[in-house]
C-alpha cells in the first residue's frame, strides 16, 4: 500500500491527510509509550486535537510563519506534539540534542534566534533557566513535564493546552488559512560539527516530503507495519525515516524506554522495522555469541554450524543457484537456531535499516547468515537524509546500496562523492560562505570518498577531511584500518592518528567486559582500570592483533603502534557526538602528549620511513 497520500507537498499537508484517513478509527494509533509497564497507544484523533490546542496556544502567544521554536527532548509523545504544532503554523523548528551542555543550546538558540522553546522535563528547563538572560529572542519556554510549582514565565504542556482550548473557543477561526508553502524552511537541524561549531542546516517542506516518497518506493510499508523508535529525533536520519516516513504509510512507532532497555522493548513491541546504527550490531552480536559461549558443548557447535550454512546459503543465492543440499540444511538450521533468534527480536521482524556510520562488512554478513536482514543506507543531513539505501530483494554488505528514486550521484575526478536532487538542502542559516563551499551548480559536495560498482551500488571509502596524509605523503583512509580493528572483541572503539607523521599508530578503547572476564581466566589481579591496560598480558592481545590485521595492509598502511584508552570516547567528555561519531581533532587534542610520546619513542627506528 505504501504512502496513503502520494500527493502531499509540505509536512502540514502530510499530517492533515494521514489523520483524516484515520479519523474516528480509535482502534488505530501512531505511536504508544510505556506507562506502568505496558505499551499504552495514543490514537491519531488525540493527537490531532491536542496539535490544533498547542498550535494555538503558539500562534496567540505570537509565534509565526517563519519564527523559529526549539525542541530539547528524549524521543516521547510530547516531541511529535510539538513538532506537528509548531510546523502547522508555517514556522520553523529546531531541534536539539538532550545530551547538549548549556553553553552549545546558548549558541544554537541565538544564532537561529529561537522565539521559544519546548523542553522536556526539569533538567532541560534547568539548562535553559540557567542561560536565559543571555537569549534576547527567547520569550516563550514551555515544559512537556507537568511543573509541580510555578516558576515565571514557563508554562507546562497541559496548561499550554487548556489554554489552547480556551482560545479556540473565542476564536475558532485562529488557525483557517495558516499554510507552510513547499519552498518554505520546515527546520533548521544543527550538524553537531566533528570541526568546529555546529552550522544549521535549512531544510524545506520539499526537501523533505520528495526524501519520504523516494524512501516509500525502496521500503514498502503500511498500517501492518511498527517500529521501536530509540535514535533521536533530533537527528535527520530518525526524523525522516523513524518518524515522517512511518507516519504517512499509517504504521506505527513504539517508543523505546531508553537504550538500555532496546532489547526488552524489541520483544514486546514486536517491532516489523527498525532503524538504527552500527553500534548496535556490534552489541547484539556481542551478546549473541556471549550467550552461545556459555552454553557451550552442542549448542555452540550447532550454532557455529548454523551461521556457516547460513552464510554458504546467501552466497549461492547472489549466484542465483542454491544447492538442494545446502537448502535442506539451511531449512534445518533455520528450525534448529535462526527462528530462535527471530524470536528474541520479537518475531516479527523483516528489516533493520542501518545509517549515521559505515556497518562493517562482516556484520551484515553475520546477522544476514543468521536470518537477520540488515538494509543499510547513507545521507547527510544537508540531504534530510536518505541519498542510498540497499534494496530487500539485492543486498550487497560493504556497499550502501543504489541511489534512492530522483537522486542523482556523481564521483568527482578526487574521488568525492556529489548529489543532486529535491532533496538537497536550501544551505546553511547565515551562512552562505559554507553553503557555497558544498553546493555548487546544483550539486552537492558531501566530502565522503566512494566509487559506484558495476551494479550502480555505491561504496563509501573515507570522509574526504579524514584522509591521513602522513610525512612521507602517503594518503591513507583511516576507515578501513579502523574497521578491522574493531572486528576483534577485545576493542569497543579505535581511532588511527598519523597526520603529518611518519607512520600510523591506533588510540583504543578495549571492551572492558571482555577484557575483565580474560583477566579472571588468566588469574590476573588488576584492581583498576588503568592497572589492567598496563597488564603485560592485556598489552599482547593487542600486540598478536596489530601483527595478524597487518597481514592485509600496505606498508604505509600497517599499524605501529598503539596506545589503551581507560576511558571510553564518549558524548559526556566531549570526544564523540550525539551520533556516535568520532570528534577526531578533540581526541588528537585530548591524548596529544601521549601520543607525542609514542612517536618520541619509535621516531628512531622508523625516521628512515
């Protein structure tokens, strides 16, 4: 069935047509939140009446066509609320990260000129309590959390509401004729800047609206459809994929608890697609086998047994021939293990969509020869974002599959990948030196390096400011050397460093996990973090690991030497962003005396290099 409007323009128009399709079938609802332990739905006709009380609530409080209002808050109700309202009124949101610190919210909300903002709960208003009187254009703070006692100028939800209620009922016709035009700035998503400070990204109601028809004909979905929403809305990838796309094919969207609980909420939610990113294979398939390890003896070997036939299955079906005997034991192995797994994911599942960073080949290929399909994509943010994705019936791991309908692709003669479509953004908020830097004749510079194969599938390589060049002038992409570092259990995170040096040497975080149970069967007593990282024994897993990866590289390529992290790079410390990706200069800044110390070390052996 797919989209229940083909035809809509702008994202009101999207909204008014679902929630007209579904108007009085309170059986049918787009979204459900836990409350006392169970999944409770919030139908499309609530949600649509408490859109027009807050939207009117806003448009009386002064906010217009075109006024910005942010939204800092964890994926709940109240953030689909907020963002319906405020986009029905042709204004245009802007949405912030919960994990932001104060003084990042301060520069976000002054340089967009932010009018209001709706917050979630105690501690996101207390951020913005603490900064107010240096936002000059702020004037309306609202909290989704009910306020237990009043405090000046801030309004809860429910109040904001009620007050709706009241206006509307003066004035019905408040909101008649408000229209967002297709042109029109729908929001102003900030890149949280791996370099430098975040730049807003304009995107339209077009730019939009085309990303969702064009990501409907690669993912066919309707009101059978549901899917455990646990990456930000904040963020594009969630936004349009994980919000807008859903919605208007009339499936719904269940709301996960918090990270901890995705594996819990999966199994009850029994989720048919979910969205997500490559952290989270590497967990799954962590605690997978963990699971099967400890069982030991003949479910191990089964189960090992299972992911080769798995494997040996998928690889005669790309040739287009499987054998009678491999199928008999594939069927087999499917009753024995694959089903079992399904299960865990609520039994329902057809698809994971991963994006925001490059899926290792071999976990696709582990979770594809379990019965596990991964579907991944690439985007940007400045592309709202789905440019390419892997299709359901040729999937093609270590690729991020063909361009999505009405995207053009081009590979400029350095290697970097260029788009054009409807779907590229208007440019950056008052910033046209930036915008004229990535867009030029209509395309769009993404700074990603990549090549397109005979299939049309198109690989990603390296982001094109990653690219190492080291002393002796040799480019090097540090991506994939990365990759194959992080096959290894013993490491959770890893970052090469060897700019302008004359080799390249690797920052890993270890799994603390999988080290600590290595320690206990090793009798190894090491009371501290930092004791176990120095531990001579710990030091040669990672040694024995450099040598074997080596194997596969290039000279200028292998790795040297290395230096164990304590502490996991984190958005708390300021080393990854809210997407989980790396803030390499902040690393390089962070561990720069170490890392001089290294080089110290080896520079004599390897000067000559």
């Amino acid at each position: 069935m797919g989209l229940i409007n083909p035809d809509f323009q702008t994202l009101p128009e999207l909204f008014t047509s679902v929630f007209s399709h579904f108007r009085g079938q309170n059986g049918k609802a787009p979204i459900a939140r836990k409350i006392n332990g169970t999944y409770v739905p919030i139908s499309y006709d609530s949600l649509e009446e408490d859109c027009r009380l807050f939207a009117a609530f806003l448009k009386r409080k002064g906010i217009e066509r075109g006024d910005r209002v942010a939204i800092l808050s964890e994926n709940r109700p109240g953030w689909y609320l907020a963002d319906m309202a405020i986009l029905s009124l042709g204004a245009i949101d802007v949405p912030l990260y919960p994990s932001l610190p104060p003084n990042q919210i301060e520069y976000i909300l002054n340089n967009c000129g932010a009018k209001g903002i709706v917050v979630s709960n105690m501690l996101q208003l207390g951020k913005i309590l603490s900064i107010w009187q240096k936002l000059p254009d702020l004037n309306l703070v609202i909290v989704m959390n009910r306020l237990e006692e009043p405090i000046e100028e801030v309004i809860d939800l429910n109040k904001a509401k009620e007050e709706g209620k009241k206006i509307l009922h003066d004035a019905p016709w408040l909101l008649d004729g408000i229209k967002a035009e297709p042109d029109d700035t729908a929001t102003i998503i900030y890149t949280s800047g791996t370099t430098g400070l975040p730049k807003g990204v304009m995107l339209t109601h077009r730019n939009i609206c085309e990303n969702v028809k064009s990501c409907s004909t690669v993912i066919r979905l309707d009101e059978t459809d549901s899917s455990l929403s646990f990456l930000p809305l904040s963020h594009a990838y969630e936004r349009t994929g994980g919000y807008y796309l859903l919605f208007s094919c009339g499936a719904r969207i269940f709301l996960a608890e918090s990270i901890e609980t995705i594996s819990l909420n999966i199994a009850e939610s029994k989720p048919t697609i979910i969205f997500t990113v490559p952290r989270l294979f590497d967990r799954m398939k962590a605690s997978i086998l963990k699971t099967v390890t400890s069982e030991g003896g003949v479910k191990e070997k089964i189960f090992f047994w299972a992911v080769r036939t798995g494997d040996k299955y998928y690889k005669q079906l790309a040739t287009g021939k499987v054998s009678a005997f491999v199928s008999i034991q594939y069927n087999l192995a499917d009753k024995l293990v694959y089903h079992k797994i399904r299960k865990k994911f609520g039994g329902n599942l057809r698809y994971f969509v991963s994006g925001g960073a490059a899926l290792p080949q071999k976990t696709g290929e582990f979770f594809q020869s379990i019965g596990i399909t991964i579907l991944e994509g690439f985007g940007l943010t400045e592309t709202s974002p789905v440019t390419h994705v892997n299709r359901p019936e040729k999937v093609k791991f270590g690729t991020v599959g063909p361009a999505v309908k009405n995207v053009e692709v081009r590979i400029a003669a350095d290697g970097e990948i260029m788009l054009k479509g409807p779907n590229i953004m208007k440019g950056y908020w008052k910033d046209d030196a930036a915008t004229a830097e990535v867009i030029k004749d209509g395309w769009f510079y993404t700074g990603d390096i990549g090549e397109i194969d005979s299939d049309g599938y198109l690989k990603i390589t390296d982001r094109k400011k990653h690219i190492i060049v080291t002393s002796g002038g040799k480019n090097i992409a540090p991506l994939p050397i990365e990759n194959l570092i992080l096959d290894s259990p013993f490491v959770d995170q890893v970052m090469i460093v060897g700019e302008k040096r004359p080799f390249l040497i690797a920052l890993i975080v270890p799994d603390f996990q999988k080290l600590r149970e290595f320690a206990s069967g090793h009798h190894i007593n090491a009371t501290s973090t930092k004791e176990l990282v120095a531990n001579k024994e710990v030091v040669q897993i990672y040694e024995k690991l450099l040598r074997t990866i080596s194997r596969q590289l290039a000279t200028h390529e292998k790795v040297r030497k290395f230096l164990l992290v304590e502490e996991p790079f984190s958005i708390e410390n300021g080393l990854i962003t809210p997407t989980l990706k790396l803030k390499r200069k902040e690393i390089v800044k962070k561990f720069n005396p170490e890392i001089d110390t290294l080089y110290n070390a080896l520079n004599m052996v390897y000067n000559t290099e």
